[in-house]
C-alpha cells in the first residue's frame, strides 16, 4: 500500500488571496471616484452677453460694439458670474483688468448690442483688417523672386537674403550660409530690395578690359619688387597676371551688374502695420 502525501501549493494561495485584494482595491477605487465625483461642483458656464459676440468679445466687435470704455491695447475680453453679478476679464497688450457689472448693468450691455445689431461682413473685413492683409499679401506675391531683400523690423534688427517667396503670411529669405529665414509680415516695417543682374555689353566688355589691366599693373609691381631685369621674364609675369585678371572678370561683372539694377523701397505705414497685427493676431495665433 502506497501513502500518498498531497501537499497545499502555498503560491496558489498567495495568489488567489492577491487576486481577491487587487479585485476588491479595484472595486472600492471605483465607488469612491464616483463618491468623488459626485462632490465636484460644475464648472460655470461662459456668459453670453449678446449672440451677436457669443462668449468672447474679439478686437473687431469691441471697435464696432464700444462694449467697453477707455480700454487701452485691448485683444479680448469674456465675462463670468459672480456673487454679486458679472465681472469682465480683459485681456489687453499690457496685461489683464477686470470690471465688475451689476446685473442691470450686463442686461443694459448687451441691449445696447442688440439694438446695434449684427457686423456687416464688410465693416468685420474692415475692423479686422483682413482686406488690408489680403492687399498687402498681393502686392507682396507681385515681388520678383531670387531678388536681393533686406527687411528691416520693429525691433530695429534687419534680415536679409535672396527672396524665395511669400507664404501664408511669412517671407521666405535665403541667407548666406543656405539657410531659410521665415520673417511674419506683422514684424516687418520696411522692404528694401534690389533687382537685377542687369547686363551690359559695352560696361561688360569694358570690365573685363579693366581686370586685365589691373592684373598686369599688380604684376609689373611684382617685377619691380623682385626686380627682375630679364624682359621675357617681365612679359611673361605680365601676360600671367593679365590672365589671372581676366579669370577673377567674371565675378567683378556679376557685381557690377547687380549694383546697376535699380532698387526699390516698399514701406508699411504705422495704420496698415495695425490692421496687419489685428488680422495675424486673430488667424495665426
């Protein structure tokens, strides 16, 4: 007769007791969330104080609306409920002010909003500055591209390079060292550029005349400084610097003929750089 000995796996339970535990942590984490939930307040909503501007108030309802007075750099504004009634919050170039509004005071507001009535589409292209935006982006695509630009900014620092293009609201400039540079219009407050290479043929050929000339001047000051007195020897230093003279032409006529293209100035007045920051700053930010 065999005794057989069966023997409790103690891992078994230990992990049946953790399955258990991690089932009921699981369920308690649950109801005491939902517990927690249910004690969070709802957020308030927005006010709206007209359809006609919805929850926020934007630059150009505030120039057609004068919902508020004597507000400075203004970008936007909301209202909230309080206690006592509404508080606006407004954002401006400076920082951010609030004002308080009895409830009689908010229902006058947006009374007076309603009687103006709603923006004509064509006084919003206006106040927003979107029709100037849109000018100025033509005349910008009207620039010939691969021309030499120089843009001088608020800040008073210019960029420079070889026009590649305009581009939703950006210059493209390729500097130097191969590399675009992507100016905002809104940035810009002068255009300085170049056209060209304008070529010449007499000017041309009378350059290439120069630079020979010039390479056999600096060689016969090679002859005197060595003083050579063999003359084939000072034929033959004049005839190789005239030759190096008429190698480096090329490069001297490219110059010349980009300082004869004409230039041309574009400047942005103090008035269409304003509707220009309004517009970016309410498509682009």
């Amino acid at each position: 007769m065999v005794n057989c000995v069966f023997r409790r796996n103690p891992w078994g339970a230990f992990l049946r007791t953790r399955k258990y535990f991690s089932l009921s942590t699981v369920v308690s984490t649950i109801l005491l969330s939902g517990d927690l939930v249910g004690q969070i307040p709802a957020a308030r909503e927005i006010p709206v104080i007209s359809e006609y501007v919805g929850t926020t108030i934007d630059i150009p309802e505030q120039e057609y609306y004068q919902v508020f007075d004597r507000v400075r750099g203004f970008l936007s504004a909301q209202f909230r409920e309080t206690e006592r009634g509404y508080q606006a919050v407004i954002q401006t170039k400076r920082g951010w002010i609030r004002r308080s509004y009895t409830p009689r005071e908010f229902y006058d507001l947006g009374l007076a909003i309603d009687l103006t009535g709603p923006i004509d589409p064509g006084v919003w292209a206006e106040l927003s500055g979107q029709r100037v935006f849109e000018e100025t982006v033509t005349s910008m695509g009207e620039l010939p591209i691969g021309v030499s630009m120089i843009l001088v900014l608020e800040s008073g620092r210019t960029r420079r390079g070889e026009y590649l293009g305009f581009v939703g609201h950006q210059f493209n400039l390729r500097s130097r060292r191969n590399t675009v540079k992507k100016v905002s219009l809104d940035d810009v407050i002068f255009i300085w550029y170049r056209e060209g290479p304008v070529p010449d043929a007499r000017k041309d050929a009378k350059t290439y005349a120069l630079m020979a000339f010039v390479g056999m001047v600096l060689a016969e000051g090679w002859n005197r400084l060595l003083q050579v007195d063999d003359f084939d020897t000072q034929w033959e230093h004049r005839f190789k610097g005239g030759f190096l003279g008429l190698c480096c032409s090329p490069l001297v006529v490219h110059w010349f003929r980009v300082q004869r293209a004409p230039v041309h100035t574009v400047k942005l007045p103090r008035e269409t750089r304003k509707k220009i920051d309004t517009y970016t700053y309410l498509t682009f930010r």
